[in-house]
C-alpha cells in the first residue's frame, strides 16, 4: 500500500517538476521543501544532516527502507537517487505517507 501511494505522490511531483534530486541539493534548498525521502544508501553523517536541517525548517522527512537504485526506479526514473524532497505536495499526503511507514 505504501509503496502503490508513494509511487503516485513522487510521480506526480516529478510530473509538475515539484522535486529536487540529490543530497547536496536537497540541503541546499531544504527551506522550499515539504517533504523530503531519503534511501539507507545515503551515508549516515549526511542523512543525519540533512534530517536536522529538516527538523530546524519544520520538513518531513520519511526514511525510504531500500537502495537509492530503487527509489529511482519508483520515481519512474532510470538512475539512482538518494534523496528527493517534495516542495508541492499536500499536507494530507504527507500525512498519509507519514502514517503508513510509521505503521510499517
């Protein structure tokens, strides 16, 4: 189920160019995000980063339990990514997305 509604949440978001790729950007622009997803390929000091600057700008963040290899191909894209955030998406979906991988 998670998996079904996160690929339509970041679809989507990729779709209306409502995305940033990569770990570095991601940091970079976290104030514009509303969500941010990060894989367990990205190395621990710098997911640590990026959750406390999220934590700080008041940002989601979800831990994606695979590779970045994955995650890319769950955005429909055909390299790895490692981080993504989200800076359109409703707050229900956070919410939602939120819910079920706490629950997962």
């Amino acid at each position: 189920m998670i998996k079904k509604q996160l690929e339509k949440t970041l679809k989507d978001a990729i779709k209306e160019d409502a995305y940033i790729l990569g770990t570095k950007q991601v940091l970079g622009n976290i104030s514009k995000s509303k969500l941010v997803l990060l894989s367990k390929s990205v190395p621990s000091h710098i997911s640590e980063k990026i959750e406390d600057d999220a934590k700080k700008s008041n940002v989601s963040t979800i831990s994606y339990d695979d590779t970045s290899v994955n995650l890319g191909k769950l955005c429909g894209l055909q390299f790895r990514v490692s981080a993504i955030s989200l800076t359109n998406i409703a707050d229900a979906d956070i919410k939602t997305l939120q819910k079920e991988t706490d629950s997962q």
